[in-house]
C-alpha cells in the first residue's frame, strides 16, 4: 500500500464497493444497506482515510462556514465577542471567518459577497443598526444580531440586558448616597445607549428625583469623550458628586480628568463604567462597573445561528444576558468617608 494519504477510491477497493457507495456512506445517505456501511466504514477506519471537508461541503450544498461581520476587529469587546463565537463555532464543526466593515459601502459589499457567492451558511451581525448596515442584509438568510435589540421581531438577537445594567448601575450610586448623578453615553444612534439611558431614568425617577437633561452628555464610546465630559460639566459650574459612564473607557476618562482637575476619586466624585473590561481593576482607582460576559454572547450568537441552521428553532428569539456589579474602590459610601 501506498504511504500517500488514502483516497476515497483507496478505500472502495479495500471494501470492494464503488467510489460512489463510499461517498455516500461518508455523507450519510440512507440509501447504503446496513452489511455494505459496515464494511465501508471498517475500511475507512482501518486505513486511517479522512474524507475532505471541502468535498462534503459541496455534496450537501453547505459551506459549514459562518461569518461574523462587526464594525472592527481592534475594539475589546468585539474581540471578545468574536472569540467567544470562534470558540462555539468550531465546538460544532464550523469555521468562522471574522471581518470588519466601518461604513454602510463597505458592509454592503461584505455582504455581497459572503451572502451572494454562498461563501458562508449564516451571519452574525454586530452592531446590526450603526449606520443603518442592517438595511443591507437579507432577511431570508440565516442571521442573528449582536449587540442590539431586535427592531424586528422576526430577527434573532443576542445582547446585553442594557436597560437593567443601567438601572442596577444608578441604583448603586443611588444607595452611595448619591442624588446628582450624570450620565455620558454612547453614541445615542446606538440601541445599547439609548436603552441604557432609559435604565438609567428609571432609576432615577424610582428614587424621586427628576432627570436633568443638562446633566447627560452624549460621549463616542472613547476615555477622551469621558474626559470631554466631565470638563463640560466644570464649564457649566455643576460638578456632579456622581457620573455613570457607559462604558469602561468613558469612566477612564472621567477620572483621568478629574485627576487632572484636583476632584478626588471617589470622595468628591464617584464613578461607575460597564463592560469590566481587563485593565478596569488597575485602574487608579480601580473601578467600580458592570461586568459584561462578552465571550458568552458570541457563543450564545453562534448557537442560535446553529439551530436556525438546523432547523432546531422555527421561532424567533431575542435573548437579553445579565451584567454583575463589580464594587471597586471608584465609588463610596459618603456616610463611610
């Protein structure tokens, strides 16, 4: 015998079948007589034979390929988002191609080229509504979108339980003995801001007091847009003795600022971020935030995507994870100091 890799003839021979039966025994086919699999599959386990993934693709119409389309690959959370989904993807046999589009031209594209040249069996869209991408995806695709709630009750989402992150993140100033507390958000375009914004009300307006439209600023996700904040509120004359950021880096802003400006971290201004992000407990002080599971939203993504593949889920969902509340030394009790 030949120490070249065997074939799928290699293997006929050795079973005394055709290539063709051996084909499909590999893929399945119920048309084999039980005594016939039999002897195929002794012979495929005795010469060691591994059929090509891209020929069984091909011979079921699949790629078992999955993209995960996402406004870019340098982003944290993204990045986690991405592994996670990598992660679960290849825990069923699928590959995953990752790709950034950071205009509505160049998602477009993207798309068309995935999904119009059948290169890939299903999407995961992160960030589906930046820019109004979402318009650009076909609808009768396999598709799940991360980050954002569903404005169509027929796509499936994964995301952050945005709204109760913020309501539980103003509660824990609120119960600091905090009363005026400022928000910087996101981009407001963005679903998780807005929704955050709402929690954030909520909390507020629970506890008796009135949502002050001069004490939110709309920040970019960015420290700088943080630190842009708080300076804003300096120029205004109205120093909050609390600020809820929306994000980890914002709140680094915020406090790389008020460092700057001589506003002790947390006895004269507390600070609260979301996503827990690595260096978050480094931070000086460290910082109190919401811990977001990223990795397990691209795993739950990517497991959606593989019962609509399956045809395991005929109905439509839109799952919300919980964040936990991380206490850091960036906001305290002002009974306590």
């Amino acid at each position: 015998m030949s120490s070249s890799r065997p074939t799928i003839r290699d293997v006929a021979r050795q079973a005394g079948v055709s290539h063709q039966t051996v084909s499909r025994v590999i893929n399945g086919s119920e048309d084999v007589l039980p005594e016939t699999r039999a002897h195929v599959e002794a012979a495929i386990e005795q010469m060691g034979y591994r059929p090509s993934a891209i020929a069984r693709s091909m011979a079921r119409g699949q790629t078992h390929t999955l993209a995960c389309i996402s406004p870019n690959l340098t982003d944290y959370t993204f990045a986690s988002v991405i592994e996670g989904a990598e992660t679960e993807a290849r825990q069923h046999g699928y590959f995953l191609l990752s790709s950034s589009a950071a205009d509505p031209e160049a998602f477009r594209a993207l798309v068309d080229e995935l999904v119009g040249h059948s290169r890939v069996d299903g999407l995961i869209v992160i960030n589906p509504y930046a820019d109004k991408r979402y318009e650009y995806i076909p609808r009768n695709f396999p598709l799940v979108f991360v980050g954002a709630r569903s404005h169509d009750e027929g796509i499936n989402s994964v995301s952050l339980d945005d709204e109760k992150v913020a309501y539980e993140a103003t509660r824990h100033l609120l119960s600091m003995g905090h009363t005026q507390i400022a928000l910087v958000t996101g981009p407001m375009e963005e679903d998780c801001s807005q929704d955050r914004a709402e929690g954030y009300a909520r909390a507020l307006q629970e506890a008796g007091l009135e949502v002050d439209p001069t004490m939110i600023i709309e920040g970019d996700w960015s420290a700088t847009s943080g630190q842009d904040a708080l300076l804003s509120f300096a120029e205004q004359g109205r120093v909050p003795s609390a600020i809820f950021a929306q994000n980890d880096r914002m709140a680094m802003g915020v406090m790389h600022a008020a460092r700057d400006m001589g506003i002790d971290v947390p006895t004269q201004l507390a600070v609260i971020g979301v996503d827990d992000m690595p260096l978050a407990s480094y931070f000086d002080p460290p910082l109190t935030t919401m811990r977001q599971d990223m990795p397990r939203i691209g795993q739950e993504a990517t497991r959606m995507l593989l019962d609509i593949l399956q045809k395991k889920n005929n109905e439509p969902r839109q799952l919300k994870l919980p964040a936990q509340l991380v206490v850091r030394q960036s906001t305290l009790d002002k009974g306590g100091d």
